[in-house]
C-alpha cells in the first residue's frame, strides 16, 4: 500500500513543479515587461504604476500568490513521512 501512497505523492509533486515552472514563468514576462522585480512589484507598485493597469496588477500578483501556494504544497508534500 505504502508504493501506491508513494507514486501518487511523487506525482503530485510533479504535476505541481509543472505547474511552479508554468507560474515563474509568467511572473518573469512581468517582471522583464516592467523591468522591476516582483518584490519591488509587491512594496512599490499599484495598478495605476503599471501599463496595463488593473488588468497586468491583478494577474502579477495572482502569478506571485500561486507561486507561494504551489512552493508551499510542494514543501508539504515533500515532508511527508511514511511509517510502514
């Protein structure tokens, strides 16, 4: 049973890591498009600062909060301990 426990884990962390990259990426097309770092994005900016106003904050900062919650699934899953 534990094997069965285990694929499916790994694949959970998998299918996570692709999603991680995914998110990273559109967070680089941001931060190259601004030519700020998401940090700065997040202590620094407002919608009415970016281009593409509401539209490009929102999806910047959607970007930014999924790739906490992936990082932070894909730390759960990872400490994950198997007792047989």
């Amino acid at each position: 049973m534990i094997p069965v426990i285990q694929d499916a884990i790994a694949a959970r962390i998998k299918r996570t890591e692709i999603g991680f990259q995914k998110t990273e990426k559109e967070i680089q097309k941001f931060e190259k498009q601004y030519h700020i770092s998401s940090d700065d994005f997040l202590t620094a900016y407002t919608s009415d600062d970016l281009s593409g106003g509401d539209e490009d904050y929102i999806s910047w900062m959607g970007e930014i909060k999924l790739r906490e919650a992936l990082l932070e699934e894909i730390k759960a899953l990872r400490e994950i301990e198997y007792v047989c």
